[in-house]
C-alpha cells in the first residue's frame, strides 16, 4: 500500500476518538503503522547552537583605494591581485604628460617667490630709508605671500602624486624633470582588488588598486528578528570550522524584507582562515533570555503561522507551540516551554499534523 494512502486511512481511523480534546491519542499499534519515532530535547542554555547566515567584509577603516592622480599611461604594474604588500611598497608605475606641465608650472611658482621675497626685502630697507611709502611696502609683502602660497600649493599637488621631497626640490632648482610617478601602498595589506593593466591609458582619480588589511575582520550576520531582540553588544561569535572568534559590535535597528536584522560582528582570522566576502556561519553565544533547545528541523511544523513540535504524552502527543529563534538544514535552534525531560516526535510528523487538523486543531 502507498504510504500517502496508508498514512490517510490511519488518520480517518484515528480522528473521531480524538475530537475535542488537545491531546492526539496514538496508540502502540498506531504509532507503528504510521511510523512515529521521538528524541529526547537537547538543551542549549544562552546559545544559539545552529548557524546564522553571515558574509565576510572588511572593516572601511582597514581598506585603501589607490587611484591614478592624474590622466596617463601604466607602464608597469609591479603586484597581482591576492598578493601581501607592505606599506610604502611600489605598486604600479604612471606615465603622464601633465606631470611635464606641472613640473613647468611648480619651477615658475619658485622663481616668482625669489623675485617677490627680493622685492619685499629691498622696499622694507627703501622704507626705513623713508624713499618709499607704507603702502607700497605692504602691497610688496601681500605679492610675498601671495608667492609662497602659490608654491606650496604646487609642492602639495606633487606630494600627492607620489613625488619625494628631493624630487619636488630638484624640479624648483631646474635640475630635473619626470615623466611618470610611482603609486605606492598606503597601508599594509593584501590586494584585494586591481583593475591596473600594463599599456592602458586612466583617467585621473580612476581606482587601480584596493587594499585591505583582513585581520580583524567583519562578519555581517543576517539573523531572525527574535535572534537580534536577544543579541547584545559584546556577546561572543564564533565560525565553526575555524579558530575565528570575536564579539558583537552593533546590532541593527531595522528588518528587511525577509524579516532578519543585521548584526555586525568583529573577528580575528588567525592564518587568513576567513577570506573576503565568503558565506559563512556564524554562532552567537551567550544570549539573554529564555533557555533554548536544538530540534531536528523535520519536527517542526507550521500552522497558522506559528510553529510547532509534538511533545510525546502518556497515551499520545500534544502540539506544543515554539518559536524558531535560527533554522539550518538539518536542525534548528527553537524557544519553547520545556523542562528537557521531554521527546519530541521526528519521524511520522506529518501523520501527527494530518491528525491534529483532522480533530479541529490550529
């Protein structure tokens, strides 16, 4: 006999005796012919034992973006991506005709200081003298100024662009020019990201390189509302699998369409176990609350909305009412009214929901 017909047959027999009553009676011969199994209810006090979904990220205060500072030709790229780099580190070279210009243009800003810091010096000796007036005096030190700040502007727009001290002085003096700088690491870190390519032509602020530093790490962890009403600040993450470990840092303050809210963790990543935008899960410990328990997830069944296990009672079973604090494949991490001396069916459930709806139930 199929089993659908002989679990329909065995519920008809069973409805009328039950009518009325919450308790489904099941007796021995029953409980074999429909194939009911039970377990006992492992307990779990302050922890989420089943895993939360959770994405790896980086910290934004851990990450760089190394740009072009001006429009120009890579001539070589020195580092691939997934590669380790030091701070300081060359990482690609730049070749750029507005490197000539500015050159041009921080060499002018030089020589016009000289020339108003002369003139500024020779009207403040005409003025003492009485030969020329205050004003004039004043309108030579305003065009001194004005000078110096023209050339340290230039010098700033240099130092961006990867020039040293001795290379931006030399350009002042007329001793040198360059046509191409070199983009250094600005941090210590692994390249994550790179979209320089040797020969190409960029445009200036186009990303080249992203560089992270990946210990300590993120975890966006994607949990069930009731989960993120019990979770806290501090509270201990784990990653099983791996010897990552860390601690809530924020837990959010919205739900999104699939009704789970965002909580942030911090963790370490001992030997680079955890790798950049890798699904994991994560387990929380020690939450607040009422005493939870791990149930394999074929016992839990849903009705109007709310779920439900079949505790095991003399004489039959009793639809107990939980709720699902996390749900993985094979189990799920469940809130409930039970003192741990319980079974709950595992096998035959379905047989027990056909029953207790058979007799009136939720």
């Amino acid at each position: 006999m199929p089993r659908s017909l002989a679990l329909l047959l065995a519920v008809s027999l069973l409805a009328p005796a039950w009518a009325g009553d919450k308790l489904i009676p099941v007796s021995p011969a029953q409980r074999a012919a429909l194939r009911i199994a039970t377990a006992p209810m492992v307990a779990h006090a302050g922890a989420v034992t089943v895993g939360l979904p959770a994405t790896v990220t980086v910290p934004p205060a851990q990450e760089r973006v190394v740009a072009a500072p001006v429009s120009g030709l890579v001539t070589g790229v020195r580092v691939a991506e997934g590669e380790t780099v030091r701070a300081g580190q060359a990482l690609a070279t730049l070749r750029s005709e507005q490197l000539t210009a500015g050159q041009r243009e921080l060499a002018q800003a030089a020589v016009q200081l000289r020339l108003a810091e002369e003139a500024a010096r020779r009207d403040e000796a005409l003025f003492r003298e009485g030969i020329i007036a205050e004003s004039r005096l004043q309108a030579s030190r305003a065009a001194h100024e004005q000078a110096r700040a023209a050339l340290d502007e230039r010098r700033a727009w240099f130092r961006l662009m990867g020039l040293s001290g001795a290379d931006i002085r030399a350009v002042e003096r007329g001793e040198r020019l360059v046509d191409s700088v070199t983009l250094a690491a600005p941090i210590a870190g692994a390249v994550v990201e790179r979209t320089a390519v040797t020969g190409a032509r960029v445009e200036a602020a186009a990303p080249l390189f992203r560089i992270a530093r990946l210990d300590p790490l993120w975890l966006e962890i994607q949990a069930p509302a009731e989960v993120a009403a019990q979770a806290a600040k501090g509270q201990t993450i784990r990653v099983p699998g791996t010897q990552a470990k860390g601690t809530v840092v924020a837990v959010g303050s919205s739900v999104s369409a699939a009704q789970t809210v965002l909580i942030r963790a911090r963790v370490s990543n001992p030997e680079g176990q955890l790798r950049l935008n890798q699904n994991v899960e994560a387990r929380i410990e020690g939450l607040t609350g009422a005493r939870q328990w791990r149930v394999p997830a074929r016992a839990i069944v849903r009705v109007a909305g709310q779920n439900y296990v079949f505790v095991e009672r003399p004489g039959g079973f009793e639809p107990e009412a939980v709720k699902v604090l996390s749900q993985a494949a094979q189990a799920a991490a469940v809130d409930g009214p039970f003192t741990g001396e319980e079974k709950i069916a595992v096998e035959g459930v379905a047989a027990l929901k056909a029953a207790w709806q058979g007799m009136g139930g939720e």
